[in-house]
C-alpha cells in the first residue's frame, strides 16, 4: 500500500523538467534535481573506482591466504568495518580529509563511501572465490603460467558473476547513503562538477 501511494502520488511529478532543472529557493514552486542527479553520479562513481580494485585485491588475499595470521587480522578487520555506522565512517573521513584540507569536498564524500564499499566487495570476492575447485589454479600452473597470470586470466574471470554481485550490492548499500556525505561532500545549491569542491547528491537533498 506505501508503494503503491508513492508511485501514485510521486509518478506525476517526474518529468525532463524536473530532471535538469536546479533546485529553486526554499518557497518558491518548481525546480529540479539536475545538481544532485551529477553529484551522486560522480560520487558513486569515484568511490567505486577506489574501492573495487582494493576490494577484488583483498578478496583474492584472503582467498588464497586462509590460515596465516595477516589473513586473520584482514578479516576481523573487514567484519568489523562491515559493522561500523556509517556516521561514523564520515566523522573519521572529516578528521582525515576534510580538516586537514580545509573544506568539504565530493573527493572526501567519495572516499567515505568506498570505505563502507570496501568490505561487502572483500567478502563477496573472497568467498566467491573459495567455491572455485583448487582443480583450476592447479591446471594453471602445471601448464607453467605464472602465479599472478592463473589468479587473473582464469581463477578471477571463473568468479566473475560473483564478484559482479557483490559490486552492484555495494553500489547499493552505498547510493542512498546521507550520514558520511553530511561530514564530507557537504551538500550545494549550485551546479558543481568539481570533485575537490562541495557537491549536492541525491540523499542530501
């Protein structure tokens, strides 16, 4: 019934106008959300390009390093991030970033939510991973290819549909993300593609 009463009332509003238009002052009618549409885009964008290869990276470490000691603190690690508030993920970010910087930027924003990207894209690579038969890595490197070459031309490419999987969830989990952007990418009336600058997204508004 909520869904049903959102489309409803919410369908006859979206239109081109709405879609490339800036936002008008508070009491004025009308308006658009063509800032914020951009601002999430690069956001998102820019916070995928950080954390899926440091994600697909550590996945195939702790895939292929079950029982050492490092593999063990990298996975405590990962299931603890995995459990941190997303607010607080923001207020380290600003501590990091933002104060030493002097201001609030998307490129802050972006960093903020590929930390919360990082472990859905850790897991789900590494337990992908693990559901490979060891008969492949093994026919590999008993044709003489290197290491590095069996991990990236056939072990990877085999898991692919679940590394796949695990990015677009974190994408998800990360798109309607408001409390990380409040401490970093700030939020902005006017139309910015400046990544070292504030930037509006669509929670925010």
């Amino acid at each position: 019934l909520i869904l049903i009463y959102i489309l409803r009332e919410g369908i006859t509003k979206i239109n081109w106008h709405f879609l490339v238009n800036l936002p008008k002052p508070v009491g004025e009618t009308g308006g658009g959300i063509a800032n914020a549409l951009v601002g999430s885009l690069l956001i998102v964008f820019f916070a995928a390009l950080i954390a899926i290869p440091f994600g697909i990276m550590g996945g195939i470490y702790l895939s292929e390093n079950k029982k050492s000691r490092l593999a063990n603190c990298v996975r405590l690690s990962v299931d603890v991030l995995q459990g941190t508030p997303s607010i607080v993920v923001g207020i380290v970010i600003y501590f990091w970033i933002v104060k030493p910087l002097g201001s609030f930027s998307a490129l802050s924003g972006s960093v903020a939510l590929a930390v919360m990207m990082l472990p859905i894209v850790v897991r789900s690579t590494e337990e992908t991973l693990k559901l490979l038969p060891s008969s492949l890595k093994e026919a590999g490197l008993a044709l003489g290819l290197p290491y590095h070459k069996v991990i990236l031309k056939i072990v990877l490419p085999c898991g692919f549909s679940g590394v796949l999987s695990g990015i677009i969830l974190a994408v998800a989990r990360i798109a309607g993300e408001t409390a990380p952007l409040l401490f970093t990418a700030f939020g902005n009336p006017f139309f910015s593609a400046n990544m070292v600058k504030p930037m509006q997204s669509l929670p925010l508004l």
